[in-house]
C-alpha cells in the first residue's frame, strides 16, 4: 500500500513536470545561427501558449573599441544557441539616495531584481510567438505570418531594458509577434562631439540595427515582415517617432505607436551635447586638443564610473539623448513634419509622394497626469506642495523651456500662475497649487508635442489616430491623489491584468474592471499593428474579446457608435480611455491655446523688443527648449519657435513698458467683450428673479392676512 502511494507521488511529480513545467521550443534558423527557446503556458485558460525566444544577439558587442561606434552585425555561432533566459541589460545607474522619492522607491524596489545582470555587452532582443490553435503542446509552427510589434523601451534615454517589458499575453491575446530588446543608454549611447568623432544617437543606432535584424529573420519566427510596428511609452514614444521621421528606417517600419511622447516634445533630442560631454570629459581627465582623442581616452574609462556620473541636469529634457547629426536624424522633426505636411498640402497625389515620404499610420495619445514623476520629490507624505516651493519649480520650469533670464520669463511664470490656478479652492492652497503645476507641465512637456504631430500629421495626409488614457491602478505606485501617471498603461498593454498571478515586475492587485480595460487596449493596439486602423479586424465586442469576464463592457457601445474615430484637423476627435470610454474633440483646447497663443504671444513680444537694447555682455546658459504653436485652421499652420538661444539678447525695460502681443494677421485680437455681457445678463436675470421671488412673497402674505381677516368676520383681526 506505501509502495503504491509512492507510485502516485512520482507519477504526479513526473506530471507536474511534463506538463506544467514550461517546454522545449521549436529550433529556428536565423542568419547568424541556430536558437532553442522555450513553451511557456499562461496562467489563464483563454490564452494559448507562447514560445519565447529570450537573449538573441542582433548586434556584436559595443566595446572596446567599438565604443561610440555604429553598432555591428553579430558574429554567427556553432550549434544551437540557449534562448531560454534573458540577456544582460545596458549599463546605467538604479541607485537608491535620500532624495529619491518614496514613489521611485516602490518602481526600483521591483525593477532591481530584473536588472541583475548588467553588462556593456547588452544588444540582446526577445521575441514572444502564440503558439497555434487549438494545440495546447503542439510544437508545430503555425504557417500563416502574424503581424510583428517592436517594443522600445523609457527610461529618459538613461535607463530601463527591454527585458522589463513580458510580450506574452499580448501575443497570445493579440495574435501577433512581440519583440523586445535592449540599446545603448547614457553617456554610453548618446554621448556627442558633434563631429566625426562620436557623432551621437548610438542608441538610435542600435535600434535601426535591431529593426534590421527583425525584418531579416522574423519570418522564420512565423513574423510578417512588412508588417513592423514599432512603439514605446516616453522616450520609447519619441524614439518610435524619430525612427518613423529617419531616412535609414525606409522598409522597416510600417506602423507607429508613440505613446506619451513624439520627436517634437521638448524633451525628445538632447539640450547642448557638447556642452555635457566637455563635462564628461573634464570629470575622467580626458581633455585633450582633438575631438577624437578626447573620444579615445573615453573609451578606457569603466562604463561603471561613466554611468555613476551625475548627467542630469535638468528634470525637464536630458544631458545626453538624441541629436540632428545629419545621418539618422536629418533636421530637426519638426521642419521633417513640416515639410511632409507641405508636400501634401500642395495638392500631389499620395502614390506620388517620395517614399520617405509616405503616410506611415500613427497612433499617440497621453496619459492624465504625465509629469507627475516630475514634482514627486516635492511633495510631503500627504501630497501637499508648499507655496515657496511651487513658485520656486515654475520659475525653474519657464527658464528651462523659455531661458534664463529673458525678458519673458517673469512674464511666463506670471501668466501660467493665473491660468493653473484653481481660484475657488484658494490661491495658496498646496493640494491645488500641486494639481495645477501637474496639469501645466504635463500640457506643455506632453500636451501641446502630441496634439501638434497629430495635426501635423493629419495634414500630411497620413493616418492618425489620437487618445487619452484616464484608467490608473489603485494599488499602482503613484499615490491615490493623482491621476494615471506616465506608463500606467503598461500594466494593461502587456496583459499582466489577465493573469492572476501578475507577471515581471508588474505585481499588482488587479480587479476585474482593470481586466476589461486591458482586453480593450491589447484589441486596439494589436488591431492598428495588423490594419493601421485601431478598429480592425476585431471589434470591441463582449462575444469576441469579452470572454470570461462577466462585467458590462462599455467599449461595445463605443464600437457600436462608429468605434475609435480617426483624427482630422477639422474635427480633431480623439478617444478617451478609461472606465467609461468616450469620444471626444479638441483636446484641452483652452489650456493648449494658452501655450500656443498666449505664451508665444509674449516670448515673440520679448524676441522684438530686445533688438532695440542689447546687453552688454551675453548670458552663459542653458539653451531653452523651443516651442511651438499650431493655428487650428485647416490650412498649412503657421510654427512660431522662440529663438532665444545663447547668447541672448536682453531688453531694458522702461517705467510703464507693456507687452503688444503679435497675433496672426488672420485671427482678431481677444475681446471680452461677450464674456461681460453674460456676466453682466446673468447677474440682471439673478436681479430679476429676487424680485419676482420677493413680490410672490409679499403677494402670498399679504393674501394670507386679508383671507384671515374676512374668515374672523367684522371686527375682529387675526395674527398672521
């Protein structure tokens, strides 16, 4: 009897093991060799298997002398090579100081423990394939090519790997191909001369190289090569974007996901690099009398130390990132933007625009409260940001976009006070003066950066679509007050909502409403990946995706009311995406014009009145970030971009200066006028109303007493 006990006991030890375990996956042949992955079976009985190719090579190692260099092609290998566990990450700094905020904390406290492996040899990609229908076990590889989505990660250029984001449920769900991968960061990717020497954008690089290496070898993963869609959240956003703008990615991409971020936002290309690298080069005693021995003697510094330098100097746009260097990226974005905008507008035919030209599908769109992570060391344990403190940030944060130390900064500092603060709830208040800095920087660093690449792009001819997204975790890492913080998407895009055990690093106690929002969101980017449309092929219907969850699924009403609308510069539809999804237009179009109208308005006052009384000696500063305005006409919009670059040119201001705001020859300047009249009419009506109210009383009293007297007869009164 023990014997037969023991007998069970292995025969279900051999099961666990059998079945449960994960499996071998299918050998596949690539160009640079053989790779052996493995099966991996989802804790949900509505998702299929997926096979995961983990820690595949798509570049040599960046060392050595290949440091701060174009990336090459990986050397091939002999047999088959192990792709069951990931590949190291890319050097950087996760260090936790006192100034790290408890937010930042709760993230790092879970990301660490991915990022244990960290090496300078890091260009590694992961690739997640579903497995074929409806064989559960099945090792064979499913014949028709799947739609292929390319993941970059955030990190503002300086840190993350591509390891952090699991593409398997949205795979399985999405019936598509995820790929991940890691590039270059810091110093280390973006360090620039501005010259041959180290020339910049090595992380781009990499990234264009990874793209290649996809669009060679991913049919063999079962991958449609000509249909590539990249995406990434902020800076994955902006690099997405920047890619889909560069002439070396012709062919390698066929749809755009910029989520949180474009290649115009102020943050996207990296504020005065060479000044940084004199810095980097002063700190290691690199100084010498030419670009490229300065580039040499970096090469031998220990990418450990490089990654320990503090580069950032400035919460608003990084030390090292992105640069027009001419090669990956040509011009600046927004000229890119432009000029295919004109092409378009100019009436010529789609079929004869260059190919670089063409009108490659974009997606973006925003979460609600972005730049929260930018003011969250600010504030105290119950969420309050003091007065001095607030004015102190607003002051850093027009400098930084507009300069220091122009005449239009005061101004500026002045005009978003007004405009963000929430006058009823009190002009001091630190719960409203947090909620109001929140909401301006997130318009002006995210609002204005997307909302602008849409109308743009609309009028290049391309199609758009735009969104909102307004659902956040209740046990994410933000605190409660605030609204859905940068990458709260994500959680709900990677699926790990559906799974009840999370996945990675995103544990979270996920309800079942957080569980329809992930199903809606994996349904509209993997359409747009398989259509350039969010609507197709499968619709949001409870019968299609909604499957075992048994809430009411709101997003079948949107579908049923037309679905996802694509933007026009008409109509500028948008949805919203949260727990009631709706349709909506013109995105903050109040607040937006305040940055495009109004504060452009008086940086362009500043730019004139300083030609009549320059300094006398220039200003050593940080160049300021320019901005841009869009008129919302359905004509070519005129840019306006302060070029208020070093050295500037300051005005004196005499007693009684006033600012003449130049406007738009075609736009009449703001009257107030019926503002007024309906101040005035409403308190007229509330004037007429007391009135009436007080003559029904009088009437009804009065009315009352003769009633009263006629009932107690002649000569007698009643109190009334």
């Amino acid at each position: 009897m023990v014997e037969l006990k023991w007998d069970i006991f292995y025969v279900v030890c051999i099961y666990i093991i059998l079945v449960v375990a994960d499996k071998p996956a299918p050998v596949i042949n690539t160009s640079y060799g053989q790779v052996r992955g493995k099966r991996v079976i989802l804790d949900n009985p509505d998702l299929r298997d997926v096979d995961q190719y983990l820690g595949i090579p798509y570049a040599a190692p960046p060392t050595d002398s290949l440091r701060f260099r174009e990336p090459l092609s990986p050397v091939r290998w002999q047999g088959i090579r192990n792709s069951t566990v990931y590949g190291p990450a890319c050097p950087q700094n996760l260090e936790i100081t006192e100034n790290t905020s408890p937010w930042r904390r709760k993230y790092l406290a879970r990301v660490v423990p991915y990022m244990q492996s960290i090496s300078e040899d890091c260009l590694y990609l992961n690739i997640f394939k579903p497995v074929k229908e409806p064989s559960r076990g099945d090792m064979e590889i499913e014949k028709r090519p799947l739609a292929v989505m390319v993941f970059i990660h955030d990190g503002f250029y300086k840190e993350g790997s591509g390891n952090l984001f699991d593409g398997s449920v949205l795979a399985a769900y999405g019936d598509v191909i995820v790929v991940t991968f890691n590039y270059r960061l810091g110093i280390l990717g973006f360090l620039s001369t501005e010259d041959e020497a180290a020339p910049g954008n090595f992380g781009l690089m990499d990234q264009i190289l990874a793209l290649q290496w996809i669009k060679t070898n991913i049919q063999e993963f079962g991958g449609n090569p000509t249909l590539i869609t990249v995406f990434g959240t902020g800076t994955g956003g902006s690099c997405s974007h920047l890619l889909m703008l560069s002439n070396l990615t012709t062919g390698l991409i066929h749809r755009v996901i910029a989520q949180s971020g474009t290649a115009i936002a102020p943050w996207a290309l990296a504020n005065n690099p060479s000044k940084h690298t004199h810095q980097v080069t002063v700190a290691f005693d690199c100084e010498r009398e030419t670009t490229r021995e300065i580039v040499e003697c970096l090469r031998h510094v220990p990418h450990d130390e490089l990654t320990r330098l503090p580069t950032q100097i400035s919460r608003y746009y990084p030390a090292f990132g992105p640069v027009v260097d001419g090669y990956v990226i040509l011009k600046d974005p927004l000229e890119i933007l432009k000029e295919k905008a004109e092409i378009a507008q100019s009436k010529v035919q789609d079929d004869e625009l260059p190919e670089s030209l063409s009108g490659i599908p974009l997606m973006t769109g925003l979460v609600k409260s972005e730049a929260f992570n930018l003011i969250a060391n600010d504030t105290d344990d119950r969420g309050r940001l003091e007065p001095f403190r607030y004015r102190e940030i607003v002051k850093e944060f027009v400098e930084s976009i507009y300069g220091e130390d122009t005449l239009a900064s005061e101004q500026v500092a002045q005009a978003m006070d007004f405009e963000y603060t929430d006058w009823a709830g009190g002009k001091n208040n630190p719960y409203e003066l947090r909620d109001g800095l929140i909401d301006a920087m997130t318009d002006n660093l995210y609002g204005l950066p997307v909302t602008q690449t849409a109308q743009l792009t609309s009028l290049s001819k391309s199609p758009i679509y735009l969104y909102s997204y307004g659902h956040r975790l209740k046990s994410g890492d933000s605190p409660r007050w605030t609204g859905a913080t940068h990458g709260e998407e994500l959680p709900f895009l990677c699926g790990a909502a559906l799974l009840s055990s999370g996945m990675g690093i995103m544990q979270y106690n996920f309800s079942k409403s957080d569980s329809l929002i992930s199903l809606a969101v994996m349904t509209y980017w993997s359409n747009f990946a398989k259509k350039g449309n969010p609507n197709l092929p499968v619709g949001q219907v409870a019968a299609d995706i909604h499957r075992s969850y048994e809430l009411k699924f709101k997003f079948e009403n949107l579908h049923q009311g037309g679905g996802w609308p694509r933007f026009t510069d008409d109509h500028q539809e948008f949805i919203h995406i949260g727990s009631s999804p709706k349709v909506r237009d013109f995105y903050r179009s109040h607040k937006l014009a305040f940055w495009t109208e109004y504060v452009s308005g008086l940086v362009e006052s500043a730019q004139k009145a300083s030609v009549t009384s320059p300094p006398t000696e220039p200003i050593e500063t940080e160049k300021p970030i320019h901005t841009t305005t869009i008129s919302t006409t359905t004509t070519l919009p005129v840019i306006i971009i302060p070029k208020l670059t070093p050295p500037y040119e300051i005005p004196s201001l005499e007693p009684g200066f006033t600012f003449n705001i130049t406007r738009d020859s075609k736009k009449e300047d703001r009257d107030y006028t019926p503002e007024l009249s309906m101040v005035v009419a409403a308190g007229c009506a509330l004037l007429f109303l007391n009135l009436v109210g007080a003559a029904t009383l009088y009437y009804v009293k009065d009315k009352a007493a003769m009633d009263a007297m006629k009932a107690a007869g002649p000569g007698r009164t009643t109190n009334v």
